[in-house]
C-alpha cells in the first residue's frame, strides 16, 4: 500500500464520521435530542483522528515531500488544502464550544452545532474529492517509490509515536458504535 493509499483510506472512515455529524445536525434541526457525550466523541475523532493524525500526516510529511518534488505551495492545492484544514478547525471549534450550553438546554446551541456540522461536512466532503482526486493523483505522479515507502514509514511513526498503539483501532471501534446508535450501520 503506497502512502496515497493510506491517507485514501483514511478517507473512507472520516466521511463515515462525516454521516454521523450529518445526522446528528438533521437531528438537532428538527429538536429532536443528540447526547452531548456523542457529540463530545465526534468532535474528539475529529481533532485526533482527522486532523491531528490524518491532516498531520498530510502537513507534516506529504505536502513538504510534494514541494521538495516540485509542487509549489503557495497558489496551488497544497495551499488550498492547508486553507481548508484551517476552516475545518475552526467550524469543529465552534461545535465544541456549543456542546456544553446544548447541555444546560440552551436551543440556540442545538442549532449552532448543527450549523457548523453541516459547514465541516459540506467543506470535508468537497476536500476529500479535491484530494483523492487531484492532490493524491499529483503525489502518485511525482512521488518516487522510495519516496512513497518513506512516507508510509513516517505515518505508521505518527500512528505509534504521536497517536499511541491501538489508537486508530479505538477511533473506528467508535465510528461503529456512533453508526450503531444513529443507526447508520
């Protein structure tokens, strides 16, 4: 499996984290209750599986990689991807902040949750396609093959090292019980 392949699949369980969060905010529109806990462990796969691990891996090792190869970082995806990572951080920010007053009843936080769930999935969808399909294809092309076996090395370093054994194994045990509960699955 190349590094591309890793952060592919990668994808597939942030967009299943992305259904939830969808569901949830439907949810939240209608009035309808959302444990606060479900949505504390969204937002918590968000920070630490989607950007502290995946979008690091891309920050910290692929995109410095693609610009070492030749892929300017200012005015093209690299710059467009780093850009969007900051608007998900900030809309994941909001969703946080808003859990603890949705908690104590306050209906103008049901609807900021659900407001910035729907902005982060909107905006992570689009960013998921943009990166499956231009950026990992543009990595695929100027990435030599020991290039693509460093990097591999370099996530499975972030899997242990910055994220702990078994971490990644938790965060998709979680994704099938968040299914399970908003019964996705």
């Amino acid at each position: 499996m190349s590094a591309t392949d890793v952060l592919r699949t990668e994808h597939r369980a942030i967009e299943r984290m992305l259904a939830v969060l969808e569901t949830a905010a439907q949810r939240l529109e209608q009035g309808q209750p959302v444990r606060p806990d479900m949505l504390r462990e969204a937002v918590d796969f968000v920070r630490n599986f989607a950007d502290r691990c995946h979008h690091g891996k891309e920050e910290e090792n692929l995109f410095p990689r693609l610009e070492a190869r030749g892929v300017p970082r200012e005015g093209g995806p690299i710059a467009v991807m780093l850009s969007e990572h900051e608007q998900g951080r900030a809309y994941v920010g909001a969703m946080a902040d808003a859990i603890d007053a949705y908690e104590g009843g306050e209906e103008s936080a049901a609807l900021a949750i659900a407001e910035n769930a729907r902005a982060y999935v909107e905006l992570l969808r689009e960013h998921i396609m943009k990166e499956d399909n231009v950026l990992f294809a543009m990595a695929d092309r100027v990435l030599s093959p020991a290039d693509q076996q460093e990097l591999e090395q370099r996530f499975e370093q972030i899997e242990t090292e910055v994220m702990g054994p078994g971490v990644h194994e938790r965060y998709h045990r979680l994704l099938d019980d968040l299914e399970q509960e908003l019964s996705l699955g």
